[in-house]
C-alpha cells in the first residue's frame, strides 16, 4: 500500500467506525458508550468477559490452586489505572474519581479470568447495593468450591458470567 493510501485508509476506517458508534484506539475497536443500566453487573457488550487460555480444569492445581498464583498474571497498574480512566468515560460515569472504583476482572483471574482483556476488565463501583468487596467475596467463595473440587471450573466460570450475585446460590453454594 502506498505512503498515501494507508492514511487514508485509516482515516476512512475511523470514520466508519465513528459512524457506527465505535472508536479506534490502540488498534481495536470499542463502544462510544457503555450501559449502566445492568449494574451491578457490567455491559454485557462491553465487558462480556474472557477467559485464560492456560487456565482449565486440568490445570488449576498448578494455576488458580496455587497461593499466590494470581500475582503472577495480575496486570500492573499502570495499565488497569489507564484502562480505568477510559473505561469511566465509556460508561458515562458522573462520578469520575478513580478511588470510587475498582478495575474489576468480571471473570477474576481466581477462576481463571483473562488478566489483560478489556472484555474482562470494568470499572466496578465500590458504592451501590452490591459493590465490588461484594464480588470479591463471591469470587474467592467460588475459587474455594473449585479447588475442593465442590464444582468444576466452567460452572463457576458460567455462573459468575451470568450474574455474579446469584452465583453462589445457584451452584447450591450460598
């Protein structure tokens, strides 16, 4: 392609993106705006969540199992800190401090969530009727099942995708 013509055929790619209501950033495409309107669970079309490839059923002894596993994969600040200040103007957010918030993985990395994938990272509101110390405690009860062998990785991963405040309960758990 020639010097010129990559211009503007980027230029014609952000217009079209813009006009379906996508923004070009990095290289991939988002939505202009995310729904508050599932809280407090995240958009689904912009959070569906995502998984660790190298995290399954037959791995989780050496993965998720492991003290201190997490740490390992967990994405610096630095990146979730910048993800988070995009992701609040995504979600229309009036309330715009970061400290209100946790960049959540929807599927924590606990049962095997991706670390890195903005569809598995949102800003979670730590205020609310269900807040993200909520999650937590869900996620680390779900983690707890799977590593007993109490419930296999894809139904806790399939029920904390669904609704995580239901989760529990509906793996017979709360």
């Amino acid at each position: 392609m020639s010097r010129i013509a990559r211009p503007l055929v980027t230029t014609l790619s952000s217009l079209a993106l813009a006009a379906a209501g996508l923004t070009l950033t990095t290289g991939s495409a988002h939505a202009a705006s995310c729904s508050q309107g599932y809280l407090p669970l995240p958009d689904p079309v912009c959070t569906p969540g995502a998984l660790n490839p190298d995290v399954t059923q037959d791995t989780i002894d050496s993965t998720i199992c492991v003290s201190g596993w997490t740490g390992t994969v967990r994405p610096p600040s630095s990146y979730t800190t910048a993800l988070k200040k995009q992701q609040i103007a995504e979600y229309g957010y009036s309330d715009t401090s970061l400290s209100d918030y946790e960049e959540d993985h929807f599927v924590p990395l606990e049962l095997g969530g991706a670390p890195r994938s903005e569809e598995n990272l949102w800003p979670e509101p730590h205020y609310g009727d269900e807040t993200s110390s909520d999650k937590d405690t869900v996620e680390n009860k779900l983690k707890k099942a799977v590593c007993a062998g109490d419930v296999s990785l894809s139904d806790a991963q399939n029920a904390i995708m669904t609704d995580w405040t239901t989760a529990l309960s509906s793996l017979g758990l709360s």
